[in-house]
C-alpha cells in the first residue's frame, strides 16, 4: 500500500490483482451487463490510481469499493438499463472451482435458477441492490458497507433485509426451482 | 424474544449481526415457535441462492498508465467525496491534466486529438517521449512509443491468438479504444510470448480495410521492442482510403520458424 501511495505501478497491479475479482462481480451484478462492469471497474482503477496519494487511514479495500459503486450510480444516473446476461456458462470464465454438473437437465436448472436470482437483484431499487450485492456477493460486513455507503448502520441493516424479502418473494414464484417450506401456523 | 424477530433482526442473525444478547433472546424465541423457525429456513435458503451466483473472471485485464495524473491534494474522506457533480469536476480535471501534461515532443495533432475519452487519454499520456526513427520500409511512423510491462493490456479491446500445438508460444493485441475519431490517436500494444526474439521481430502491423493497407511502423529502438512494446499513430496522418471513416481491421502478424505465422486481428472504428 505504501509503494502504491508513492507512485509505484508495479505494487498497484498488485493491488488490482487482489481485487478486480472482487470488483467487477459487484460492478457485474449492479449494472448486469459485462462490457459496462468492465468498464466501470476499469475506470475506477484508474481513478484510484490518480488519487491513491490522498489516502492515508482509510482501508483501501473500502475506498475502491465505494469509488466503484459510486461509478455504479452514475451509470444509473445516466439511464443505462440493466445489461442482460447470457447464461453464465456461456460468457464469462467462473472463478475456482465450481461443481461439476454432467447432467444437461442438472445445467439447465442451474442455469436457469442463475436466471431468476439476476432477474431478481435487477428488480430491486439501486440502494437495496448496492447493499445486498455488498453482503451477499461480496460477503462484506455492515459495518464496511455502512461506511462505503455512508448511511447508519440501521439503514444497511433494513436494506439488506428487504432486499432479501422481495428476492424471496421472486423465488418463491418459481417454486419448481426453488421449493421452499411453508410456514407452519404460529405457534408450538 | 417476548414478540417475534423483525425482518430485520432475523436477517442480521443469518449474518451474525446481531448483539449478543439480541442474538439469545431470538435463538430463545426460535426454540418455541416455528412460523419464525420456518421464516428462518425460508431466508437461509434466498441467502444461499443469492451465494450461489457464480463469481465470474473479468473478461479483460486492468491497467492504469505509467504515469499518475496530477490531482488536486485531498485527504480521502470515509463518506461521499465522490459524488456526482465532484465526478464530474474530476472528469474535467483529468482531462485537463491531461493535455497539460502531454510529452514534450508530441505532435500538435496528437496533443489535440487524444479523443477516445479520459482512460485513453491517460494511457497516451503514459507514454515516454522517446524519438522513433522512420521506418525503412515506408511503413507509417508511430508519435511515441514505450516498453511495457508483461501481461499488461490496454482497457479497449483485446485479442490473443496461440500457435496450435504451441499454447506457450502466444501474441497479443491490444488497443486503447474501438472506435477513433479521424482526427484522433490510435495506441496499440504488443506481447509476444514464448517466440524466439528473431521471430518477433517479424512483427507487422497493417490498418487495413478492404483490399487497403496502411503499413504501421513497429518502434524498433524500444526497449521492448520487439516482445512488449506499445506505440501510437496519428490517425490524421496517416494515408488512409477515402472517405477515411469507417471499419477498418488492425492486423498484427508474426512470423514463426515453422513457416506458419500467427495473425491477430482487431476491429477499428473510424469517425469522421
């Protein structure tokens, strides 16, 4: 991080290995289309670059993500619809090592669940995506997504939480993909 | 729990959110009821399909220039810097800063015409001053030209091809844009992989659009030259067809000692 803060590429693209994965996942599921998160992550690199210096306290992993969703937002801003995706195993490479799924039908169902859960992210309101795809794709904690967001630690809280009911409400209108337990009567 | 976990608190237990004593007193109430024990079940199960989303690898590589651009000194606020209208001015900036911080030695119609928005504005910039000799064969002189890193690509498109049956023997192009304006600066980079340096040294590249070719010189005296290498062409200046604008193919060949050579090609977009 200290060469990085001092101008020296090489221990940024080390920077940049650690995470454009990361990144352009959570660029990939905000915007949905692959070309338009390459772009923004490619952008928000660049915009690290040039500022890097004024960094000093903050965690660096916070501040690439919150200049990456910030770029998010002005995609949106811009009017840019939701890209669409081709099945996942027909575009981009997937990262480690997935299960194999020899069965077509097995594919296919797969493919098709991938489907209905990008249907359903796309369907959410920008705030709610930002923090599900932060939790849930991203795996970080409310407090850094508190602070990359700027809003109380309540507001991701209720984000996260709404986002998820209204992805379960999509899920559950598939319920051949995604059998789910109905709920008992209250009460034991 | 006396009354049931909120939404909210249910979905903050399934991250481990929760305070501790907030955590006890739902893990107590789920014990008893199980409309929020199903609820529960119902949430893991949308968290989990949401996990299941593959992570997908980036279909290009990521690079930043050489060279930082020159900003305006600010320490890094945890909160909101970046909003929209500070975007916006930091556009403008960099832009600027571009123009301003061109090569000494840099063509007038390269300085100006550095069209392809701020990234490729960027990467041009990057590029070390460095004087390129004419060509001896005629072919099209680049403005600049630079070493570069291994495994380095520009942002705007990319091609590699492979020699079959010689995966490790590869070349690679890439471009900082698709499209240019005719006024404007084409940069390309080259990485050739696994070749003897007398074969990648027969690199070639032609700007071609039907039976047309411009010859592009390749910067011999480069460092890089000829396994990494980058250099950028004034597209004013260059002998194209007319009208200049329209679809053209870069075409970048090597030659390999078994008599075969590898070609890549790339699509360039030309405006008027």
């Amino acid at each position: 991080m200290v060469r990085a803060r001092q101008g020296d590429r090489e221990a940024f693209s080390q920077l940049i290995m650690q995470y454009q994965v990361p990144l352009y996942n959570m660029a990939l599921r905000m915007v949905g289309s692959r070309e338009d998160a390459a772009d923004i992550t490619q952008e928000g690199f660049l915009r690290a670059w040039e500022k890097i210096r004024t960094l000093r306290d903050a965690p660096f992993k916070s501040w690439i993500f919150q200049i990456t969703v910030n770029l998010c937002y002005d995609h949106f801003r811009r009017g840019r619809r939701y890209g669409v995706m081709p099945d996942e195993e027909q575009g981009g490479k997937i990262v480690g090592l997935g299960i194999a799924l020899p069965d077509p039908q097995e594919r296919a169902e797969a493919n098709e669940r991938a489907r209905v859960v990008r249907d359903s992210i796309e369907a959410l309101d920008h705030d709610m995506r930002t923090a599900l795809v932060l939790r849930d794709i991203n795996g970080m904690t409310y407090d850094e997504i508190a602070g990359i967001l700027g809003v109380p630690l309540g507001t991701v809280k209720s984000r996260i939480a709404r986002a998820r009911a209204q992805v379960q409400e999509s899920l559950q209108r598939n319920p051949d993909l995604f059998p789910t337990r109905r709920e008992d009567a209250h009460g034991d | 729990m006396a009354t049931e976990p909120t939404p909210d608190q249910l979905s903050a237990y399934v991250d481990g959110e929760l305070q501790s004593s907030e955590r006890s007193q739902l893990e107590a109430h789920l014990v008893t009821c199980s409309t929020c024990r199903s609820r529960l079940d119902a949430l893991r199960q949308t968290v989990s399909a949401l996990r299941a989303l593959p992570m997908e690898s980036p279909p290009r590589a990521f690079t930043v220039p050489a060279q930082r651009r020159q900003s305006v000194t600010r320490n890094w606020a945890p909160v909101g810097w970046l909003g929209g209208a500070a975007a916006a001015l930091l556009v403008v900036a960099f832009g600027i800063s571009q123009f301003h911080g061109f090569p000494a030695g840099a063509s007038t119609a390269s300085r100006s015409n550095v069209s392809a928005g701020a990234g490729a504005a960027s990467r041009a910039a990057a590029l070390a001053a460095a004087p390129i000799p004419q060509p001896s064969n005629g072919a099209f002189a680049p403005d600049h030209a630079s070493s570069v890193l291994n495994n380095d690509v520009l942002a705007g498109q990319q091609g590699t091809v492979t020699a079959p049956g010689a995966s490790s023997q590869s070349l690679t192009v890439s471009t900082d844009a698709k499209t240019y304006a005719a006024t404007g600066v084409l940069t390309v980079r080259i990485d050739q992989r696994g070749l003897t340096r007398a074969e990648a040294s027969t690199v070639r590249l032609l700007l071609t659009r039907g039976g047309y070719a411009v010859r592009l010189g390749a910067p011999t005296n480069q460092a890089g030259f000829p396994t990494a290498f980058e250099a950028s062409y004034s597209i004013a200046g260059m002998p194209l067809p007319t009208p200049r604008d329209g679809s053209y193919s870069l075409q970048v060949t090597v030659d390999l000692a078994s008599g075969s050579s590898l070609v890549a090609q790339l699509p360039i977009a030309i405006t008027p």
